[in-house]
C-alpha cells in the first residue's frame, strides 16, 4: 500500500445519509431543549455539582493528565508533520489534504456556534444558552477536536497499522475526553454531548470527499511520475 493511498477517507466512505441528518437533528435538539426545556439545565447542573463533591487530588490530576488528549492544536501539528512526511515519501501533496480541510472545517463551524450561542463554562456564568457575552462554552470544541483529529490521524496512519489499533485510536480518546471534560468541570454534561455529535457529523463529512481525485497542479502531484 503506498503512503498516499492513506488520504482515501477518513474512514470507510459513509453511505446512509439519514445518520447524518440524525447527528444534526440530534445537535439541533439538543440545542431546542437547552433553550425550552429547564430539565435539562437542572441536569447541567446536578452532573457539575457531583462532579465538584467527588474530585480528590489523585483523581483530579490523573483527570486532567489524560484531558490533554484532546488538545486540538497539538493535535493539528502533529497531523501536518505526519502529512508532509507521507506527502514526501508518496511524492504527492494529497496526505495534507485531509488536515488542512479538518481545520477549516473544525474552525468554520465550531468558532460561529460557540461565539453565537454565549454559553459559559460551568463556575463561569449562567448554564443558559445567550445568557453571558465572550463566553464560548457550547458545544465542547474539546470534543470535537478529540474525534475529528484522531480520525485524520488513523487515517494517515492506515497503512502502516492493524485495524485494531486504528479503532483504539479513533474511540479510546473520544471517551476518555468525553468523561474528563465533564468530571473537571470544564465543559457542561450537554456541551459534551453536542459536541460529540457534530464531531461526528464532521468526520463524516471528511469521509465523503474523495480525496484521490481531487484536482492538484501536477507539481503537487508526482505520485507515479518518472
């Protein structure tokens, strides 16, 4: 398998789009119920208040230690060195592809939500959606970092290991950010849960785009050439 042939998905091309319009309408709902729904708030705040009242030393450090696998900036840059080396290697640019286009999208869609919906961290403000100015809370960018950016690295790394790795790498971070987010205090029980859903959806938004074929000027391009 050549380094290239890694940039074909970001995993297996999805086919069904009715589980994209669920992810979103599950967003969407979530987002409905946040603003109609005080039930859900009060969950907001009980899953925080019980996180509070159980957090000593030893489980608060390691918390925060593994939260750290889901820094999205590192995670970014450690895509893009991996990228250029297969893009060296495969002689075309097509491995960068993939990381440039996640960060477009991760920025263009999660930056407007969290700036328009004003939704402060908990211990920082109201649990209501628009209810404190140059707060960004909604949805858990976290979490979205988390799933889009390991599965462009599982799938730049395809080729080189088993499958079993490569599902370890998309989901075990996934969960253990999704827990520590919530337990730390860091993000809502519900910006999570969005969170989770719209990486989801943008994973496999990424997946359907065909990267094999994207046009490219031939000097970025020269997979095959003499």
């Amino acid at each position: 398998m050549s380094s290239g042939s890694a940039v074909v998905a970001i995993r297996p091309v999805p086919r069904a789009w009715g589980v994209d319009a669920a992810l979103l309408g599950g967003f969407l709902a979530i987002t409905a119920a946040l603003l109609w729904w005080p039930a859900l708030l009060r969950l907001d705040v009980a899953v925080r208040d019980v996180s509070d009242g159980h957090r000593p030393a030893a489980a608060y450090w390691t918390a925060w230690l593994f939260n750290h696998l889901g820094q999205g900036t590192p995670l970014a840059v450690l895509a893009l060195v991996i990228a250029i080396v297969l893009a060296v290697r495969a002689r075309t640019a097509r491995p960068v592809l993939p990381v440039l286009a996640a960060e477009l999208l991760t920025y263009g869609v999660v930056g407007p939500l969290k700036l328009g919906t004003e939704r402060a961290a908990p211990h920082y403000g109201a649990v209501e959606l628009f209810a404190t100015p140059g707060q960004q809370s909604y949805p858990s960018g976290h979490l979205v970092n988390t799933i889009v950016w390991y599965a462009v690295l599982a799938a730049l790394l395809a080729a080189y290991l088993p499958a079993t790795v490569l599902t370890a790498v998309r989901v075990v971070p996934v969960v253990v950010t999704s827990i520590t987010t919530v337990y730390l205090g860091y993000h809502w029980l519900t910006d999570t849960l969005a969170g989770l859903l719209l990486g989801v959806l943008l994973c496999r938004v990424l997946a359907r785009i065909p990267w094999q074929r994207v046009p490219l000027p031939a000097a970025l391009d020269r997979a095959g050439r003499p």
